[in-house]
C-alpha cells in the first residue's frame, strides 16, 4: 500500500495511537460527577478534528488509503451509529441519549480514522504494539502506585479496593481497559525484538497481575476467553504465525494449565475464599447488596425490549424507563447502592435502546471481526499480520464476554480501544489479500469536490456539536455536584444558584437520571416557596415521570396546598412503583385521614412493618382510628407528611 510519502507517516501514527490508548485514559476532571466521562468525549472531539483537518490537505488526502474504509465491519458499525441517532425519535427524553450517541459518533470516527492511517503506514503494527505497551505501563505504574498508596498493599479485600479514588475509583472499569491491552502487550512479545520485546513481556506480567488484584469477575472472564480462543488458534494454524510445532505445543501447555488450574479453582475451590464467592456471586438474583441482582435486572430488561420492540425505548432511556418493570415487587431501584443506571449487560442494553436495528448493527460488528481475523489465519502469508490479527481479535473477544457482565460501552476510553482493534483487524484482513496488497490507488469518490465539500460538512458539524455538548455537560456536572453539597450542608439559596447554571437544553437528567431542576424546585421547597417547588417537580416529572423523589414530594406539596385528589394520584402512583418505601404509604394515608376515608388510610398504615414505624406513622394511625370510632370527616389531629431529599 501506498504511505504517506512525507517521511513522517510513523510518528504522525505514533501520536495518533498514543493518544487514544494511552492519553486519553488519563484525562479527568475532580470537579465533575463522573469525573472521566465528559473530560474525555471533549479531548476526543478536539483531538479528532486537529487530525481531520490535516487529512483533508490536499497533499496528504492524496497519499492516504481511503479505499481501505469500503469494508463490511466499517458499513455495520455506520448502521450502528445512525440507528444510535434515530433512536432519539422514539425516547422519551431526547436529551438522555446525546452522551450515547456523541460517544458512538466519536468512536466511528476513531474507526474511520484508524482504518485510513493503518492502510497507509506499512509498519502499523510495530506502532500498534508500541504504543499499546506503553499504554499498559503507564495504566499498571498507576494501579500500582495507588494500591500502594492508598491501600498500603497490592492484595487486599475487594472492600477495600471499593474505597480506591481518583483514576482507578472504578476499579471494575479500570481491570477492564487493562484487560483489552493484555493481549496488545502479547502482540510486542510475538513481533518486536530487543529491549521492546523484554518491556513487552514486563507488561504482560504486571497486567495481568493487576487484573488478579483488582477482581473483577467480568475482566477475569475476558482474559480468560481471549486466552482460550488464542490457544484454540494456535492448535489450528500454527504455520501461520511462523512458529513451530514443540514451541506452539509449549506455549498451548503452559496457557492450558493456567486455566485448567483457575478452573479447578473456581470449581472446586472453598466456598469462604473471596475469590471462588466472588465469581459465584455475580449470577445473583439477590438485589439486596450492591454486587447481585443481575439475574433480576437482566430479567427486567428483557420485559422492556420485549414491550418496546422493535423500535426499543431510545439511547439513554433505559433508566427512565426501568422504574416500570419491577419483578413482583421484589427489586427496589430508589436510590444508594441499588440505583441501577446499567443493566450490566451491554447486549440488552443495546437492544432495549436501540431496538432491533442497533441490536442487529452492533452484532454484525463483531461478526465481520471474527470474519476478519479467520480469513487471516487461513491465508497465512506474513506472520506480523496473522499474530495482529489473532490477538486484535483476542481482545475483541475479551470485549465481548466482558460486555456480557458490565458496560465498557458507555465507556469513551474502552470504545475508542474497540475502534482501534477493529480497524487493525480490517487493515489486517485487508493486507493478507494478495489482489489488494499491490493495489495503491485511493478511492476515486474522495477526488470529487462535491463529495468532499458534503462529508467536511458533516465532519464539522458533528465536531463542532460534539464539542459543544461536551462542555455542556462538563459545566453542568461541575455546578450539579457544588448543589448537591450545597442540598446537604442546607443552603437553599446556593442550592437555587447552582440549579439554575447547571441548567442546559443540551442535558436535562444528571449522571444519575435526576432530572437537573428536581435540586431546584427542592431549594424552593425549603425555602416555602411553594408554587416555584411545583412548577419545578412538574417539569422534572415530565423529564422523568417515575423518580421517587418526584412523586413523593409533588404530592406532599399538594396535599399542603390541600388538593388532595391530585396528592393522592401521585402518591399512589409513587406507592405502586415503590412498595418498600414505606414513608409513601404513610403520606397517602394523612391524604386519605384528610378526606375521611379512614379505612383506606388504616390499610395502608397496616402495611408498615412494626420495625418501620415512626411517631408520624403512630399519628395518622391514631388519627384513622378516632376517625373511626367517631366516624367523622375531619381528623383531629394534624397529619405529618415527610418529603424527599
């Protein structure tokens, strides 16, 4: 293939990759919620269009492979995106799905980006590794020097590894990025010489070492994966990859007893040790601690894309919809430990959001990936390739069962590994074809100024909205997490300033889909300003009609204003939403001591545990019974509601 002709083409791809796999994971902001998320879409959008402006000069357009883009893996991940975007038709709140949809927008153009320079570099997979080295140096220096720092040991507890802030405060997350460059680090191992390669074999060490300490069940099922299907590889061709048969039959050995023995392990391992209890409890249906529930939620989520298909509910509104899909009564999602925001499996999440259509598109990505990397394996030819290939396609693989377990694809770094894995298993596949490997020409429908002047166009809208939206969102978790504490601390008037500024058409829901003037209408609440705490709550209600918080407190103020009727109607929605939180129960039974309806007020205090009882749930229970007994319409006491923070 052609290259780019100006002597720079290596460190131009060095930067490239450097920045996606190893910078980028390194940009964070301590003054947002999810201090990694937005940070990184907007570094990534920056970053994107400084090297989209330098592919369209005239002389580098010239020298580059476009024709390496007309791929079946790149067309199924452009169907992923679009049906991305035209989810939002069908969601209930638009404005949740724009983090999804810029975050895939930004990884099609990773791939896009990706496939071009790889075709056009004749060295890419010596950088490839390089790079990927370096990545995973960087990332195991990190881990390592915040184990020790914080924790004080490299083997502790997985609480205590729950209490680890700043890059690695999710450490399910972090195990699982190291886990896509483990097998990145093995590829310098099969392909560089020297120095490289010992740094190579380092780093596989170090990684795989932190994925152990971390313990994370759905990385140690990827890397486990990716291990078999290497060995498997290795068994059925090993003259492709230009070793022979004692060292394939040695290296099949030793991987063969590595997971044999974690096998064992895990099996037949003591019940107590945390390890073999970890890996048992991740097929939990129980929702009470913050590490089961998976089975009841992935349950829940199959009842959503069932009543949803084929169109689905719209990217980001998984959450906003799941608050309708209890599981008799048993799954609370109020808040604390068990908000689940992710059904922490991607396939459903994929297929409850973005309907059939998405469904089928992110499926054929990774179907064209193992199609990729077959087809190198059985053309053999150039060993570099075929080890690029094979363990590309390793990690893609770890991805795959990791995504079974957790949700690497709402995370940007973890798609933007993805798109770079992808893309070397196009180029790869591309270069094994004998025809193609002396093909130089570039595809003739980029040497058209009207298709150029159209796809430049695109590019700088969606670069330009993109960057908007992400400084949106920085500035609004920046001021969202400064009410959140003013909420604590009680200052109503800072709470009110920072609602007010976190506010953006861009983003109506937080991280947490709390509808961003909920903290608003709650400072107007505390302030006795009732009127502007409805007007807030209602608008909230409209942005999420099924958030607790909501419901409880519309009602309160309701029934303080004395519509009741209107009071009962949320409270009772609320109160079949949420059966555990008995404080709704008791409000909906001060309406009902309200209107005289002491019996229906008596059932619902009834229903409150003794264990649960409060001197408010005393009262209204007094105040039903004298009701009773003097069958009177009027209580004689006044009733207590309690609101929500």
């Amino acid at each position: 293939m052609k290259s780019f002709k100006l002597g720079i083409d290596r460190f131009l791809l060095a930067i490239f990759l450097g920045f996606l796999l190893a910078a980028l994971a390194f940009i964070w902001d301590s003054k947002t919620i999810d201090r990694t998320q937005a940070p990184r879409l907007l570094a990534l959008y920056f970053f994107l269009g400084a090297a989209w402006l330098f592919t369209i000069l005239p002389q580098v357009r010239a020298c580059l492979a476009w024709s390496a883009l007309k791929r079946p893996l790149v067309y199924s991940y452009a169907v992923y995106f679009i049906s991305v975007w035209v989810s939002l038709f069908v969601a209930f709140n638009i404005s949740a799905g724009f983090m999804d949809a810029y975050k895939t927008s930004a990884s099609f153009l990773v791939l896009c980006s990706a496939v071009v320079f790889f075709a056009s570099t004749e060295s890419w997979p010596q950088i490839l590794a390089k790079t990927s080295v370096l990545a995973a140096m960087l990332s195991g220096c990190l881990g390592q020097y915040q184990l020790f720092t914080q924790i004080g040991a490299a083997w502790s507890s997985r609480d205590a590894l729950t209490t680890l802030t700043g890059l690695m405060s999710n450490v399910n997350l972090y195990a699982s990025f190291l886990m896509l460059l483990l097998p990145l680090c093995l590829l310098g191992v099969a392909i560089q010489k020297g120095c490289w390669r010992w740094l190579s074999l380092l780093c596989v060490c170090n990684t795989a070492f932190l994925l152990l300490v971390l313990q994370s069940r759905a990385a140690w099922f990827g890397a486990c994966a990716g291990a078999l299907f290497v060995a498997a590889m290795l068994c059925w061709r090993p003259d492709s990859l230009g070793i022979s048969k004692k060292s394939r039959n040695i290296i099949v050995f030793f991987l063969s007893l590595i997971i044999c023995s974690v096998a064992l392990f895990v099996f037949l391992g003591p019940a107590r040790n945390p390890f073999v209890s970890r890996f048992w409890d991740i097929f939990s249906s129980d929702a009470r601690y913050a590490d089961g529930g998976r089975l009841a939620i992935w349950q829940a989520t199959l009842r959503m894309i069932a009543d949803y298909f084929p169109f689905g509910v719209g990217a980001g509104n998984f959450t906003i919809r799941l608050h309708d899909y209890r599981i008799g009564g048993d799954l609370d999602f109020h808040g604390g430990h068990l908000e689940w925001i992710e059904p922490h499996n991607d396939y459903l999440s994929v297929l409850s959001e973005k309907g059939a259509l998405g469904g089928l598109a992110f499926l054929a990505i990774f179907f064209f990936a193992i199609r990729c990397c077959l087809r190198v394996l059985r053309r053999g030819g150039t060993s570099v390739y075929t080890w690029t290939a094979l363990l590309c396609f390793s990690s893609v693989l770890a991805y795959l069962v990791n995504s079974f377990f957790d949700f690497p694809l709402a995370r940007v770094n973890h798609q933007v590994c993805l798109a770079v894995l992808l893309a070397a298993l196009v180029v790869a596949d591309r270069r094994s074809m004998v025809l193609e490997a002396s093909s130089a020409r570039p595809w003739p429908i980029f040497q058209k100024n009207g298709f150029l002047i159209l796809v430049c166009s695109f590019l700088l809208l969606l670069l330009a909205s993109g960057v908007t939206y992400s400084f949106a969102a920085i500035r609004q978790e920046r001021h969202v997490a400064l009410a959140r504490k003013a909420l604590e601390a009680g200052e109503w008037d800072a709470l009110a300033f920072h609602a007010r500024l976190a506010a953006t058409r861009w983003r109506t829901l937080d991280n947490y889909a709390v509808p961003v003037c909920f903290l608003e209408g709650m400072a107007y609440m505390r302030q006795g300003k009732n009127d502007a705490a409805i007007a807030c709550f209602e608008k909230a209600r409209l942005e999420n009609p099924n958030r607790f918080y909501i419901l409880n407190n519309l009602g309160v103020l309701y029934s303080q204003r004395g519509d009741y009727q209107r009071a009962i109607q949320f409270l009772g929605y609320a109160a079949d939403l949420y059966p555990q939180r008995f404080e709704i129960l008791n409000n909906l039974a001060s309406c009902y001591n309200q209107l005289g309806a002491y019996k229906k007020a008596l059932s619902l205090l009834k229903k409150i545990p003794p264990e649960n009882m409060t001197d408010e749930v005393r009262t209204n229970t007094a105040t039903a019974l004298q009701g009773l007994e003097l069958k009177s319409s009027s209580p004689s006491k006044k009733q207590i509601l309690n609101s929500s923070e």
